[in-house]
C-alpha cells in the first residue's frame, strides 16, 4: 500500500531558528554525478555515478522583523550555516526523516509580480554531506 502525503507543513531550519511558518516552498535536491564509462565496442554508453552534491531551493514570503526570515538569511549570505528540513512539522521517524548539513547560502533575491506577495527565493548550496536521520 502506497503511504502518499499531503506537502503542507514541512519544517525548515536555519542557523537553529525555525523559519518553517514563512516557507511557501521547498525543495531538496540530491544529486550524483553521471560519470561516462563507456568503452570501446559498446552498444549503449554505461554511467557510473561519481560525486554526491545536495542543495535546497526555499521561497519565503517576506518579512522584515528581527524574527523573520530576510534578517536571519542576510546575515549568513555567503557564509556557511546549519540547515535541517523535514517533510512534515513533526518528530523524526521512518515516515519522517530528518535531512540536515552544512551549507552555503548562495542566493539572496528580492521580488515578484505586480500584486503578488513579496518572496525571497534562496539557494543553499552544500559545504557537507547530508545526513538522514530516522527513528524507527
């Protein structure tokens, strides 16, 4: 039986301070490189996977307060920070994992479409590995 779920109430951390209630979107993702190991006689080219890479993609509404999300991420643009997300606001588990590293904050942007809510859409890019933590 298939354990499909509803993407409405993630958890997101940065620098130890939930920014969960301004996240609109999330996305991890995990990637490997495609190394060519194909030789001489082959058919069809024959891929190793070579060096893991991880990064997050988050979209915040914006605010400007002390607690919200664009002063704690500006001050840690460029710089590295702690970041743990996890699929749903509630404590670790075999149907809720627990993704968190050490990463980069590439990206600041400010802005969005006329009469639209004003978004930060941030990358952290990967200073770590990314560990999976579950309890069982």
């Amino acid at each position: 039986m298939a354990n499909e779920q509803v993407f409405t109430n993630a958890m997101l951390w940065v620098n130890g301070r939930d920014l969960s209630s301004y996240v609109t979107d999330v996305m991890l993702n995990l990637t490997s490189e495609s190394l060519d190991a194909t030789t001489m006689g082959a058919g069809y080219r024959k891929h190793k996977g070579g060096v893991l890479d991880y990064s997050f993609d988050v979209s915040f509404l914006y605010d400007r307060s002390t607690a919200g999300p664009t002063a704690s991420l500006y001050s840690v643009l460029g710089t590295t920070s702690c970041v743990e997300f996890r699929p749903m606001n509630a404590c670790t588990s075999v149907n809720n994992p627990s993704f968190f590293g050490i990463v980069t904050l590439e990206t600041l942007p400010l802005g969005g479409a006329f009469g639209a809510l004003l978004k930060t859409t941030c990358k952290f890019n990967s200073y770590s590995c990314l560990q999976m933590a579950s309890s069982s």
